[in-house]
C-alpha cells in the first residue's frame, strides 16, 4: 500500500471519530436538557400539597377516634342494660301452676341426652363457651381461645347461671 492511501484511510478513520464524538455529545446535550434542574422553589408546591394531606388525615383520625369512642360508649351502655336485664330476670320467679310445660320440657332434655352422638348438631358459641366454663377456665382463656371478647364470655356465664 503507498503512503497516501494509509494517510487517506488514517484521515478517512478520523473524520468517522470524529462524527461519533459528535453524535455522542449531542446525546449527552441532549440527555443534560431532559433531566429537569430541581431547585427548592419547585419543592414547595410539593411540600404544600403533602402538608395539607398531613393535616387532612389529622382530621379523619380524630374524626375516627370520636366515631370509636362513641361505639365504646354504646356498646358499655349495651352491656350494662344486658346485666340489668339478667339481673331483673333472676329476680323473676316462676310459679308452679303449669307443671305440664315443665314435664314437656324435661322431656325433651332426656330425648335430647338420648340421641346418638353421631347426630347432635354442631355445637353453637353458646354451647362451646358453656363448656370451656363447666371445664373450669377463666373468661380470659376461653375468650383467647375462641377468638371473643370476654364480655361474651361474661354474658354467657350468667345466662348459664340464671
């Protein structure tokens, strides 16, 4: 090969370096313009904006907070009617004069017993709380275990009682 084709092919090579240093600066121009310069004046829309959400869910959590203290107060109310009633009930005496009702219903107590146990219906709340109460458990524990309040508990064991 003569000189001027390598000096021509050296030149030829330079101008393609060239040509992709500058291509790859416009990229780099032109990546620099797309990202956005943040100052902290364009942050204060932002922040505002999360302020008043701040202070917004505030509000509906002291809306919620009254809404649950309202809902604690009915359901004490609830409660204490619940035991006035039972108390009341207690006090209730029932007279001997319909001895046929009470027959029937011892009746029906022994047919009860007398079933097989293969076709007892499944045991209800009430039953299965009645019997973790004959067994001897705290109201906390039998509460715990099936996933109540031990004022259930509670009401469960004075209606047993009475």
């Amino acid at each position: 090969m003569s000189e001027a084709t390598l000096i021509s092919l050296a030149f030829f090579l330079i101008c393609i370096l060239f040509i992709m240093l500058l291509i790859a600066f416009t990229k780099i121009h032109n990546i620099q313009k797309s990202l956005a310069d943040v100052s902290p004046k364009d942050l204060y829309p932002f922040m505002e904006e999360l302020r008043e959400l701040v202070i917004e869910s505030e509000r509906i959590a002291d809306k919620l907070e009254d809404a649950i203290a309202k809902k604690e107060e009915l359901l004490e109310d609830i409660s204490t009617l619940a035991e006035d009633k039972l108390k009341r009930l207690e006090t209730i005496k029932v007279p001997d004069e319909k001895p046929i009702l009470k027959q029937y219903y011892a009746m029906q107590q022994k047919s009860s017993a007398a079933e097989p146990a293969y076709s007892q219906e499944p045991l209800t709340m009430r039953d299965k709380i009645a019997e973790l109460i004959r067994s001897g458990l705290p109201d906390t524990e039998i509460a715990s275990r099936l996933g109540i309040s031990t004022t259930e508990v509670q009401i469960v064991r004075k209606l047993d009682i009475a």
